[in-house]
C-alpha cells in the first residue's frame, strides 16, 4: 500500500500513512470489495530512517519513541489484518489500533518541529552531540506557547544518569553508548506518548510534560526512575550494569522564558544529586 519510490521525508511519511491507514480500513472492513487485502503498512519511515544524513540523529529520545509507536502500530494492524478476513476485528482493538495512529502521527508531527528547529539553530548534527541547545529552547517556547493558549499546565523536567563520568570510564565508549541508547529508550517509552523528551548531553535529557502539574510530574519522574532501576542494562556482551537516575522538575511558568525554566529544573537536579543516587527535587513542593 506504499504509493512512492522516491526519497523520503517527514511529510511523505505522514501522507503515506493516512492513505494507508483509509486503504486499511477498507480492506479490514469489506474485504470482498477491495483486492489489495495487504495489511502491511508503507515502508516510508524505514527508507527515511536509513538515509545517511538521518544517522546522526537515531538516538534522538524523539526519533526512538517515533520508531517505537510506528513498530506497534504496524505490528497491531498486521495482526487485526490476519483476523479480518474470518471475521469482523474486536471494536476494542480496532479502537486501540486508532489510537496508536493518532499517536504516530503526533510524534511525526513533533520530530518534524524538532528538526526544523534544529535546522534553523544550526543543523541536525548537533543534536547528536546535545549542542543544539538553541533548537531545543525554541522548541519547548513553542510547545509552552501551544499549552498556554489551551490553558493548561505543564512541567519541565531535567535527568541525568547518576556518576556518568566514573560510569564512562569503567564501561568505555561502545558501551556507555549503548548504557545511555537504553536509558533514552526507557525514558521514552514510560512517560506518555504525547510528552517531548530532548537529549542535551550524553547523560542529560529535558522533558516537557504536557497537562501536568508539578506533583503529577513528579509521579510520572517517579515511575521513569523506577522503570530504569528496576532492571539493570543488559550488554550484547552478556555483561550487565545497574543504571540509575535522578530528576530535577518545575513547573511551567508562562511568564518566564524557556531558559530560565530549563536552568530552574538543571538547579532542582543538582538538588537532587546532592542527595545520593535515584533522587527527585521538585523544589515547589518542598
């Protein structure tokens, strides 16, 4: 059901799927009326993930929770497709199937600002590195803005991976990175499809909780803390490391600059660390 050859973009990536997702429903729904019964989805986010200049950036938090959601959705309507044909899915999964859509095409539609930030702030293989620092803050004033004309709260967050240093060190560079590839990745998927993660360093990411107060924010911080303690990270070696965390959080103030509140949520870890390991500061609540 993939309508192009050529290369791929963020746009085509969002076009594809909601053409695929009308051919889908058509094939599921009435399957003697349409030929094309395939419940494949288009291939565009692979191609587009593949291209050399999008290497830089595939350990974006934003890009892995993209290829996470994309993954479940295709998988999802894979499985309804081979139930279709011998009777009509279950409304609850076919509801949930929808859901996942809308949630796809929210984070495509959140890489594609993310990039255009990044672009205009210096390219895109900053961000890679986590100087990209000017993408980012434009980013989260654009996302405070969008949140402030709804008229709803939200809080920033700043993690980072406890003793990163002497952790670096002892594991070496092949293996730090993929200590912090988990970290990301677990981050990501535990907080809520339609909350932004950024990578600022290596061991550094800042998190933008939409339509949370800061003790809510501090029990989503809770839950991604305990979800990267709970197991340690596993290495293709067979080696395995305990990985901790801590989090630093504030809430949204739409008075004050993005910056402003980035460094108030980097002051609250600091807090934080001071403390010991797997540490969260909400100095608003304290």
């Amino acid at each position: 059901m993939n309508r192009r050859t050529s290369p791929a973009s963020l746009a085509t990536v969002m076009d594809d799927h909601v053409h695929w997702l009308g051919r889908w429903q058509c094939a599921i729904m009435f399957p003697d009326k349409v030929d094309e019964t395939n419940p494949y989805g288009p291939d565009t986010l692979i191609r587009w993930l593949s291209e050399p200049e999008q290497q830089n950036i595939l350990e974006q938090p934003i890009i892995r929770r993209l290829q996470d959601l994309h993954d479940e959705l295709h998988d999802q309507a894979y499985e309804l497709g081979k139930v279709a044909p011998r009777s009509r899915p279950p409304f609850e999964n076919y509801d949930d199937m929808l859901r996942n859509f809308d949630s796809f095409i929210a984070q495509v539609r959140r890489a594609e600002r993310l990039l255009a930030s990044a672009a205009r702030a210096g390219g895109l293989a900053a961000l890679q590195s986590g100087k990209a620092m000017a993408a980012i803050l434009q980013e989260i004033s654009e996302l405070m803005q969008r949140a402030e004309s709804k008229g709803v709260v939200a809080s920033i967050a700043v993690a980072s991976i406890d003793h990163f240093d002497v952790l670096k060190k002892r594991l070496g560079g092949a293996a730090i990175d993929f200590a912090v590839a988990e970290v990301t990745g677990r981050i990501g998927h535990n907080l809520r499809p339609f909350d932004d993660v950024f990578r600022l360093e290596e061991a550094y990411s800042v998190w933008f909780l939409q339509q949370a107060k800061i003790d809510d924010a501090v029990k989503a911080a809770d839950r991604v803390r305990r979800k990267i303690n709970i197991l340690p990270v596993e290495f293709p070696d067979g080696t395995a490391e305990a990985v901790s965390i801590s989090i630093g959080l504030v809430g949204v103030d739409y008075n004050q600059p993005a910056g402003d509140l980035v460094q108030r949520a980097m002051d609250a870890l600091l807090v934080a660390q001071e403390r010991g390991e797997s540490q969260i500061a909400a100095p608003e609540l304290e």
